[in-house]
C-alpha cells in the first residue's frame, strides 16, 4: 500500500485518487478552488500536501491523517506525530492550526512594481506567465508586489531559488508578498541554462535547454520561462529525463506545439515552438512520439 505523504504533489494525489477532491473540499472551504478546472491544472503539479495545508492553514498531519484515511480505509499507515519544523527564515512552525509562514518579519524600503492577479485568477486564467515575466523584468533594487487571493505557496518555494527572500501580510481576504531579492542571481548552472544558438541544421533561432538532473518544479518554470521570451520563428530544444507528459496540455493551452523522441534512457529530446511556425517540420528535424 503506497501511503499518501506531506510530500505528495496534489496532481497526483488527484489522478491515483480522483474522490479525493471532495474529501478535500469537505475538509477545507479553501479548497473548493480545486473545482476550477483551469487552477487545478496550473496549481495542482507545483503544489504539495505541505504546502496545500499551509495554504488552508490546517495542520498538515491532521490532512494526511484525512486523505490517507479517505484513499485507504481502516488499513491506512500511522502517521507520525507532528514535530516542529523549520522555515528558511529560522522560525519554527508546527502545531494545530499552524500557518507554517517562511516570510521575512519586515519589508524593505525600495520600489516595489505591483501586480494584483485576483482578476485574473477569478477569470479562470492562470497567471504564472505573467508573473514570471514581471519578475524578470525587475529593474536591480527594485520589488515586486504580488496581491492574491490565496497565499502562492509554490511561487514562495520557487522564487526563494532563484535568491527572493518574501514578506508576506494577509488583509482583508487578500494576501500580498512582497518579493524581494535577498542575494545576487547567480547564473544557472549548465544543467538547466537555456542558450541561445543555432542546433544542427534546423533553421532560425533556437534555444537549448538542459533541464536533466533538476527537481521539480523546476523544469517546469525553467521551459516555462523560456518560452515566454520565445519569438514567433524560434525553437526550444529541451533535453529531460523522463518524458513530461503534464507539460503537453499547458503547451496546447499557451498555444505551442512538442514533439518528443527518447535518444537514450533517461534522456528525452522535446521540440517546442508556436503553433504553425514549427521549424522543426522542415528538413533536418527528428520525428518524436508527441
């Protein structure tokens, strides 16, 4: 029996027990946003049972004493009593009801850019892109002001690797996180970095992005990135370990195409590029699986 754990990510807490979605919303008014089936596509990957308890500011045992009861009856596995654990700021967290907050105490005094996605999520879009967009447009010193209607807790995990530290306040319904780096970037390392050069003989601009070897989410953010900076005639070149098969549908829903051939165990080729200005149609280009 594969017991469900506060690592767990909720995709797949959902597609092995796809009843659970009621489990979770009756456990939680929080998670009613699940029902959105464009959040939990754009949500559900990056988030973990940890986090999701964070979010709904339940303990995360007393959760995963409720979803591994639910997903496998009287026979479910013991889980561990609730410990203390530690944030990256250095607080402790833990306890019935605990918010498990990993924010910095005080907010810097520099410009902030504001970004209010509330609309936008409430539309049923998803705005990942444009956040992840904004953020690289920060000018050196500059902040970014994140207003949401639920705390972004994979967005805090992903930006503090990419050296954002965050101040978080909730007001009024509405959670505000001011990001803001805490170190210099440094560059990626070769495993991940995207480059910018001409691959073989497919034509036109091509960018080759290594992303074997990195966790997830990261190789998620790292095409996702990618792509938004991506002109109309260019290609992304992704080498993975493992065939992505979650990133097929958020590629047909932003408007890209993929194809995918496996050169070599653990080793993937995934071809992206707009729709209808696909280069890798022309001569030169593998034919994959996708």
């Amino acid at each position: 029996m594969t017991s469900i754990t506060l690592e767990t990510r909720i995709s797949r807490l959902l597609k092995d027990h796809p009843d659970l979605l009621e489990v979770l919303t009756s456990a939680n008014p929080h998670f009613e946003r699940l029902r959105n089936p464009v959040l939990r596509k754009m949500m559900a990957p990056l988030v973990t049972v940890r986090d999701a308890a964070k979010v709904a500011r339940m303990d995360p045992v007393e959760l995963l004493r409720i979803l591994n009861g639910a997903a496998h009856g009287p026979g479910a596995p013991e889980m561990p009593e609730q410990g203390a654990g530690t944030c990256s700021g250095g607080e402790e967290f833990g306890g019935q009801g605990a918010g498990v907050r990993c924010a910095e105490k005080t907010i810097p005094d520099i410009p902030w850019k504001d970004l209010d996605v509330r609309a936008i999520i409430a539309s049923g879009q998803e705005p990942f892109d444009l956040i992840m967009e904004t953020v690289k447009g920060l000018s050196a010193g500059e902040g970014l002001h994140l207003v949401a209607p639920f705390e972004p807790a994979p967005l805090l995990r992903i930006l503090a690797g990419k050296g954002f530290s965050h101040a978080l306040m909730e007001e009024e319904g509405a959670f505000h996180v001011y990001f803001f780096r805490s170190r210099e970037s440094k560059d990626a390392s070769s495993a991940g970095e995207g480059v910018s050069h001409r691959v073989g003989d497919l034509p036109g601009h091509v960018v080759e992005l290594d992303v074997r070897g990195l966790p997830p989410p990261e190789p998620f953010v790292r095409i996702m990135e990618t792509l938004s900076s991506l002109p109309r005639n260019g290609l992304v070149l992704v080498h993975h370990s493992r065939e992505p098969f979650p990133l097929y549908d958020q590629l047909a829903e932003r408007g890209f195409t993929s194809r995918t051939e496996k050169i070599a165990e653990n080793h993937y080729e995934i071809r992206i590029s707009h729709k209808e200005t696909d280069p890798s149609s022309k001569k030169g280009a593998r034919r994959g699986g996708n």
